[in-house]
C-alpha cells in the first residue's frame, strides 16, 4: 500500500482521570476512522497526563499518580480496549503510556505503543528522559524499533527523542518511512514567536528532511502547551497538515512512496541523504565520553 491517510491529534488530558481520556482517545479514534484514516496518532502519556507541575520540578504525588495508573503492555485494560478499536475500525493507533514493568512494582516507563488491525503490534520506551522526568520513569534501553505493518515501516519515537538525531537517524536506516513522535511540548508565552515553538517545528522538519521520512508529532494543548500536532514530508519545505495551538485534528493524505522517492530521487539534486552517509567517519558520534562542562566559554577536556 502507498497512499496513505494519517491524522493526529491535539488534546488535553486530564492527570486523575484514565477512563474519561481513554474514552476520548476512542472518539478520536472514531473520528479519524470516519474520515478515512488509515492511522491515526494520539499525544505522549495520553492517559496519565504528564503531571501537575512543569518538568523542571518533581512532585512526589505526580510520580505516586504514574505508579497506581501504570499498565502493563499489551494486557494492560486500555490498551486491549485500544486494540479493540483498532480492529473495529480497521486503523493503526499510536499514542505513549506510563507502562508498568512486569517484574517491579516500583518501575514505571514512558512507553510508545502501536496497534492496528492486526492487534498489539509493538512498542517502545523512551530513551531520552529530560530534566525532571527522570526522577519518575526508568530510561528504555534504546532499541528504536522499526515495525512492518499494511501502510509502510512505522518507527517509534517520544517527544524530546527528537532532539537527538541519532534516534530518527536510526529509525530510518533500519528502514523507516513513517516516524511517530507522541509529544508533550511546552509554549510558555501562547505564541508562534516563543522559542518552544521554533524548536518544536524545526526538529520534527529536521527529522523529517534529513531522513527523508514522514514525521508525526501528536501533542498535548491546554495552557503552556505547544500544541501544534503535524505532519511533516520528507521533502523540504514539505508540512502536510497541522493543528495549531488548539486541541483537534489534523488531517493528511499522501502517496508514502512516491513522496519519499522524489526526496531521494528529485528534491536534493539526486542527493540520497542516507545513500550518501560516510559512516566510516562518524566515530565521535558513538563514543561514549561524559558531557564536559563548559568554563569561560571553553569546553573543558579534562
């Protein structure tokens, strides 16, 4: 299959209330059904919420909230009812979790999870846990799973995963057409001029242009929230669909292969960006070396 019809969603959710925001998520699910979708993509920690208070802080009851509502993945209750509307609708469904480790009661992870006609079909934990978030989930192990399904290779990431190009790097070279970013992106002012914004559009466009991959992003809106769910091509300059500030959804329909041919073919001058890499001289990127402070604007080496 290469014409494919995705939406995403921008929704706020509520932090103490799973059932009323997975009976939401079903309606957009629904929704997204009804217009022909053939995917449809919800935002980071959907169920949960991502606490009372900003990640530059830690709140015990936060980390206590993501213990009790934490679910096991795939036979946590939601997300059978998730696999069940997939199934009945005959639709892909993304969105990211707290998930319940199945051997400590005291582990929580930010988990990604794909669904489709076909049932659970995979899922992912987040790897890059910014400020705060850290003190509440444990880090995945950086898999960056890539998964075969009906409408291309779908690969699995989670909001601040996209600051670091190594992840979509490695998505699409495991073959990846079609990135998915569940997000909880901050807007602190409520305006396109704030820096969160600028950050927000150029790494899903970056991603999106440098691996010449869809890149999805489905965010939360309500106050301080970016909002702004999107679909990006892999051609520059190529925004398919996107929210803006407020909740709804976004919609976009698209040839995946024909799209990310003319990426690779046309749109870079016969520049394949993956076809062209010189591996052999990229060893820095996987040495592993503490992060050196930096003093009086010099990057300290010892």
């Amino acid at each position: 299959m290469s014409k494919v019809k995705i939406a995403t969603v921008c929704m706020g959710c509520d932090p103490y209330d799973v059932q009323q925001n997975l009976e939401r998520m079903i309606a957009y699910v629904e929704k997204a059904a009804a217009q022909g979708c053939d995917l449809v993509v919800l935002p980071e920690e959907v169920l949960t919420g991502v606490g009372t208070v900003g990640m530059q802080q830690f709140k015990p009851d936060d980390k206590l909230t993501f213990m009790k509502n934490a679910q096991l993945i795939p036979e946590g209750e939601s997300v059978q009812a998730l696999i069940e509307a997939a199934k009945k609708h005959h639709i892909y469904i993304n969105w990211s979790m707290a998930e319940q480790d199945p051997d400590r009661f005291d582990a929580t992870y930010n988990t990604s999870v794909l669904v489709g006609p076909e049932g659970y079909i995979g899922k992912y934990r987040k790897v890059h846990l910014p400020l705060c978030e850290r003190l509440v989930h444990y880090p995945g192990l950086g898999d960056y799973p890539v998964f075969d399904t009906e409408i291309g290779k779908i690969g699995l990431e989670i909001c601040f995963d996209k600051c670091f190009p190594e992840v979509a790097r490695s998505l699409a070279l495991k073959g990846a057409q079609i990135i998915l970013n569940p997000i909880c992106w901050p807007n602190i002012s409520g305006t396109e001029d704030d820096p969160d914004h600028y950050a927000h559009v150029t790494f899903a466009r970056s991603r999106a242009w440098e691996n010449m991959v869809v890149f999805v992003d489905s965010n939360h809106s309500g106050m301080y929230m970016e909002g702004h769910s999107q679909i990006v091509g892999p051609n520059p300059g190529q925004v398919f669909a996107t929210t803006g500030f407020e909740e709804g959804m976004a919609v976009a329909e698209f040839d995946l292969e024909e799209e990310i041919k003319r990426a690779r073919v046309v749109s870079m001058g016969g520049s394949d960006l993956l076809r062209d890499r010189k591996p052999g001289t990229y060893g820095e990127i996987t040495k592993f070396t503490p992060y050196n402070p930096i003093h009086g604007g010099v990057i300290a080496t010892d």
